[in-house]
C-alpha cells in the first residue's frame, strides 16, 4: 500500500510537470507498467483527481486548476501531517528508504508555503484603505483580514463561514465568494449564500469571523453574467425600471469614465449634452448616483423618479430657505 501511495503521488506530480505525458513515459519515471499506471489512473478518478486521457498521443493532463504546490492543506491537515514523524519509527521497516526524504520534502514546503501566505497577506494588508462606519472607532485590521481571507478563499474556491451583522444581529454564513466588488469607501462581495441557495452581494465590513473550510466549490460564470445583467442590485428586486437621464456638456467626461457591469446605451445629442439609457432594479442607489452630477444630471423617465427628486428637491429648498 505503502508503494502505491508512493507512486499515486508521483503520478499526479508527473503530470503537473509535464501535462500530455504518455502512460508509456509515466511507467518508465514510476518503475512499473503501463497496466499498473492504467489502474492507478482508474484509482485517481475514483479518488475526484481530475486527470484525463485528452485521446491517443496526447497523453494524461489536469481538467481544472488542480495543483499538488502550493500545498492546499487545513491547519488541520498540517498538523495530522507532521505527526507522522511520531510514528514513522515504529513503521519504518516497511518503507522505502526514499520516503523518510520525501516525507521531509513535502512537510518542508507546506512550511515555506505557509511563510509565503504569511508574507503576501502583511504586505497585502497594507494596500486596502477603506472607509469605516461613523460609531467605529478602532482601527481597520479586522477588516484588511476580512479581505485577504475571502481573497485567498476566492483563488483557491474554497467555501467560508463566518458571521454576518444585519440590523443589529448576527448570523452565521455558509458562502463560495466569487468576487469582490470595490465601491467609494468600502468592498461588497458577491458569493453564493448556501443558505438562500443564490447569488447575493454582501458588505465585507459586515461579515466578521470568516474562517476557511476544505469544502471547495466552482464558479458557475453563468450565474455572475446573469447577475451583473442589472448593475446596482443588492437583494435583487422582482421590478426593473428603465431610466432614461440627460447629462449637461459639463458632465459628459465624467460619465464616460464611470465604470459599470453593464454597457448602458449612451448617445452623444446635437448639443452635445449625453443620453444614458439603462434598465436597473435598485431605484434609490440610482438616485444618489445622480445627485452627485447636481444639475448636470436630468431624469427624463420614468416619471415616478422624476418627481421623487423633484420632492427631495423642494425639501432641500425649504431647507435652506428658513431664515
């Protein structure tokens, strides 16, 4: 059994050197025959290693982005590793003089993989500035952390768990984070919520206690396209509305340098004002966004909107209108 995990690992580490290689090549590196490594590829399916035969003459490659290195190991896995060692006395009659060196090589790189993780997340720390709520006082460790967990989770496509505060209250969060989102002073992330069993956006600066679980997961990139079809959603509105909003001269530029998921439909007019025409299910956060333009921003439709802002605007008036 010994011999044949041995080998099993081999294998896998031969065909992420050399992708394509032929059974013919991986019986010859492994000592054994082509009916042995026939069996062991039988083995490593059953096993949900996705190495396929890409067809005669071109040999056994990875299906995905499967990799033995870096090492994707819990704490836990590491741990259950490096305790071998403690009974790697009582068993080594049984093995191969070779494997007391591997066994070193493997517990070596998970150690210099960690190192490396520690690294990269102190100098990646360091990148993120993000806004924090008014009553929030301490500093933004626990968020930069926050960030860097769901960064790693994200590239590596491992589900986490943590805790999420909505209206004052906490609940735990099974997610597989896809992406996070950059906003004006914080990070949404857009994940699937086992919970709700769908796409959701969340506040990074919400969800605390995130840890990392072995559960992986794969993006389904038909979901993010559908998702990102109505730009500005959070809780995803049944209603979508078509805005249609004049932009002065003035504000053209800027405009066109705003950033979307979605092309909107944008159309120069005979004096030079823009059109921007777009279909959007989250009315309020829209209406900010205009606000910022001030006057150089008209909402032509729908008329509901038109005279939301027109209200706001009487207000504001009053406002600053009392003696």
């Amino acid at each position: 059994m010994t011999d044949r995990l041995i080998r099993l690992m081999r294998i896998i580490t031969l065909v992420q050197a050399k992708p394509g290689i032929l059974a013919r090549e991986l019986a010859e590196r492994c000592e054994t025959t082509e009916r042995t490594i026939y069996r062991d590829m039988e083995a490593l399916s059953a096993m949900h290693i996705p190495i396929a035969n890409m067809g005669h003459g071109r040999g056994y490659m990875f299906i995905s982005h499967f990799a033995m290195y870096p090492l994707n190991w819990s704490d836990e896995e590491a741990q259950a590793f490096v305790h071998l060692a403690e009974v790697m006395e009582n068993i080594r009659p049984l093995l191969k003089p070779a494997f007391e060196s591997a066994y070193e090589k493997v517990v070596a790189s998970s150690q210099k993989n960690k190192t490396e993780r520690v690294e990269w997340s102190e100098q990646i720390s360091g990148m993120f500035k993000v806004g924090l709520p008014a009553w929030q006082n301490d500093n933004t460790d626990s968020l930069n952390q926050s960030l860097i967990t769901l960064l790693q989770a994200g590239i590596s496509q491992n589900t986490v768990e943590g805790e999420y505060l909505v209206q004052g209250k906490k609940g735990v969060v099974r997610l597989d984070p896809y992406c996070l989102i950059p906003r004006e002073y914080r990070f949404d992330l857009l994940a699937y919520c086992h919970l709700s069993e769908k796409l959701r956006i969340f506040q990074v600066s919400r969800l605390h206690r995130i840890r990392i679980l072995p559960r992986t997961f794969r993006k389904d990139d038909y979901l993010i396209q559908s998702h990102f079809r109505i730009p500005w959603t959070y809780e995803r509105s049944a209603e979508w509305t078509a805005f249609k909003i004049r932009f002065s001269s003035r504000a053209v530029e800027r405009v066109m340098q705003e950033q979307f998921f979605v092309r909107p439909i944008l159309t120069i007019e005979p004096e030079g004002s823009l059109l921007f025409e777009a279909i959007l299910s989250d009315v309020e956060e829209i209406l900010v966004w205009i606000s910022k333009y001030g006057p150089d921003a008209e909402i032509l439709e729908p008329e509901s909107c038109r005279n939301i802002m027109k209200e706001r605007l009487n207000r504001w008036q009053q406002m600053y209108n009392r003696s």
